[in-house]
C-alpha cells in the first residue's frame, strides 16, 4: 500500500474512510524479506505527500537493524537447542558405553555390533524413536541388569555364529 494522498486515493474504500477519519493522508507499507524473515513496516502520515522517498532511507536502516537482531535470535535459538540435544547424547552416551561394553562381553562381539544390537532390541521393545534415547533407555536396562538374563535374547538378535 503506498498513497501520496489518501484523499485522491480510490483504491481500498473501507481503509480509505478509516485512515481519513483518522487524519491520515498519506502512507506507505515497506516489504522486508531476508534470509526467510519476512517484515512490512507502515508509515503514516498526516500531510499529503509527507512520505518523500527521503523517509525511507533511514526506516530502511531501521528494518535492516531489527531484521538483523531476529535473525541472531533465531540463530541463538538454534544453538540452545544443540546444545540441550548435545547435552542429552553426552549424560547418554556413558550409559550407552556401558551396555554396549556388557553385550561385548557377552557375545564377544564388537562395539558396533553391540551398538547395533541395542538398537535391534530398542526397536523390537517399542522403545522410543529417537536414536539417543531409545538406545539409552535399553542401555539403562541392560546395565541394571549387568547383562543377566540377556544372553539368549542377544544371541538370537545377533545371528548365526553366537
């Protein structure tokens, strides 16, 4: 929307009426669009013709800054929520050490193997889907259970040979 005087103005009647009501006679709505954020800025103003091109320089330093300060925070967002993820993998990842150590030992198998069968096992139990903490919350039952009681169910996940 852009009107050097709304008065003239024959487009958007029910805008129009509003805007003169208000003392509004010229505006103008500038579109902002970078790296995915979109922003309009409006200006109004209360002379016809009072939104000279010269306004609009500094408005758009202004939408530049803002849109600047939102995309920091969405990429300081994005960097809490990896780290929050990195976090969760790293109190995980011991627990997952520990049972894949306790398959190994018990197939005498390799740590990719044993990794592979938690997962089989995370899997086959209906645990939850996401790697890190499917495989964890086998991990946790296998470690609680110093690996008793797993031997038959881990050699049959394992295949021929074990």
């Amino acid at each position: 929307m852009d009107t050097e005087d709304l008065l003239t103005e024959r487009r958007w009647p029910g805008y129009r009426a509003l805007a003169l009501e208000s003392g509004v006679r010229s505006c103008v709505t500038l579109p902002y669009r970078r790296s995915g954020i979109e922003a309009t800025v409006s200006l109004f103003g209360y002379r016809p013709g009072a939104l000279e091109r010269s306004v609009r320089g500094p408005v758009g330093i202004l939408v530049e800054e803002i849109t600047t300060g939102l995309l920091r925070d969405r990429r300081y967002r994005a960097a809490l929520a990896d780290v929050g993820q990195l976090e969760t993998a790293l109190r995980s990842r011991a627990v997952i050490d520990r049972a894949s150590g306790i398959v190994m030992h018990v197939l005498g198998c390799e740590a990719e193997q044993a990794f592979g069968l938690l997962r089989a096992i995370s899997q086959r139990t209906n645990r939850k889907l996401a790697e890190c903490a499917e495989v964890a919350e086998v991990a946790e039952a296998v470690v609680r259970a110093k690996g008793r009681d797993l031997e038959s169910e881990l050699s049959a996940l394992a295949g021929p040979g074990h």
